[in-house]
C-alpha cells in the first residue's frame, strides 16, 4: 500500500472503488471525477488528488476507464494479498459480520470464529466453525491468522485481548466500546459504533 495514502483518502478509495464496481456492472466504459463526486458529495478537485495519488491518469474530457481505475484502487490497497482473520465472539455483531460475504473481494478472508460459549461451540455461520477460545492457538497456526476481530461484551474486552496477545496476534479489529491497553508492537483499529452514529443523530438535530 502506498505509504502517504491517509486513512482518508483510503477511506474515499473504497467508496470510488465500489461506485466502479456498480458501472462495470453496468458495462459503462468511462467514469469522470464529477461523476463520482456527486454520488459521494465531495470536491471533484479531491477526487482527481486521491486518484492522483495512486498513480492513474484519466483520459483528457473522457475521464476514467472504469476498469483500469477499479485494477488499479485494487493494488494500491493490496485487495489482492489475503489476509487471514478470525471473529472472537459469537455474539450478534459476530454473526453478522461472519455473514458479510463481500470481505474477500477486498482480500479479507475470515477462517474461523472463537466463543466460550459450550452451546455455540461446533455450530457453523456461514461456513465459518465457532471453536473454543483455548484452540485459538492451534487454528491461527494452522491457517495463519494475524488478524483477530474482536466483538465481545465490554466486560471481557481486556482480558481477551490479553489473550490475543499472548497468543501471538498482531493485529486487532476492536469492535468494542473499549479502549484496549497492548504492548507497543501491538496494532489496534478502533471501530466506533457508537461514535459514528452519536455523529450521524447530531447531524439529524442540527437539521
């Protein structure tokens, strides 16, 4: 991944990227930053920065070739290179994600999901088996696992994560409402439910 991408303008990519995905399905050839300004409301001035920054050039008064620019967000962002995670935590949010089947067209491949909950052991959401926690490090072996998503109640957030740690994960999806303490080398991405949506009410007030 291009290194001066910010978490941002990564952000703005996925959204072009999915925006070409719906106008190759649509057999349309050519796209202009207008275009893709307007589904998203922003700039166009930053939607030419953004795809400026991963090294395509359009075509003067034509625009972007819809494939090329979808091929080419797909490698700045390595779509491509599998990464291998698991769910831990069998919960509501855990099952949902698990049934979100578009991760590995973006190169996320979700292997296994992890509970301690002796009645969801064994049982399979889509495709994905529910182990006991203590085969944590047996499975991440097995399929290579550096990625943990992490969707249990706050209250074991900490303990698990000291768990994950301790059983050489990496990296860490965090989908609790739980500032996590790890050691440094360690990397944690905060995903903020409650957050987002306190910013979406807001703005639903303010209007």
């Amino acid at each position: 991944m291009h290194k001066t991408l910010t978490d941002k303008v990564i952000n703005r990519l996925t959204l072009y990227h999915s925006i070409l995905s719906d106008y190759i399905e649509k057999k349309i050839e050519y796209i202009s930053s207008p275009q893709i300004a307007e589904f998203l409301h922003v700039d166009n001035t930053q939607v030419r920065k953004d795809i400026a920054m991963i090294g395509y050039k359009g075509k003067c008064k034509v625009g972007y070739k819809t494939d090329e620019l979808k091929n080419q967000i797909e490698e700045a962002l390595k779509f491509k290179t599998v990464k291998t995670a698991v769910i831990v935590g069998a919960g509501n949010l855990g099952m949902a994600l698990a049934k979100y089947d578009n991760f590995e067209a973006y190169g996320f491949k979700i292997t296994a999901m992890f509970d301690n909950d002796p009645q969801k052991i064994g049982i399979k959401i889509n495709d994905k088996e529910v182990f006991n926690l203590t085969e944590l490090m047996e499975i991440k072996e097995k399929f290579g696992v550096k990625i943990a998503i992490l969707t249990v109640p706050r209250k074991f957030a900490q303990e698990v994560t000291d768990f994950l740690v301790k059983s050489g994960i990496k990296y860490i999806w965090n989908f609790t409402p739980c500032v996590l303490s790890v050691p440094c080398d360690i990397q944690v991405w905060n995903e903020n439910l409650i957050g987002n949506f306190l910013q979406f009410t807001v703005d639903v007030d303010d209007n």
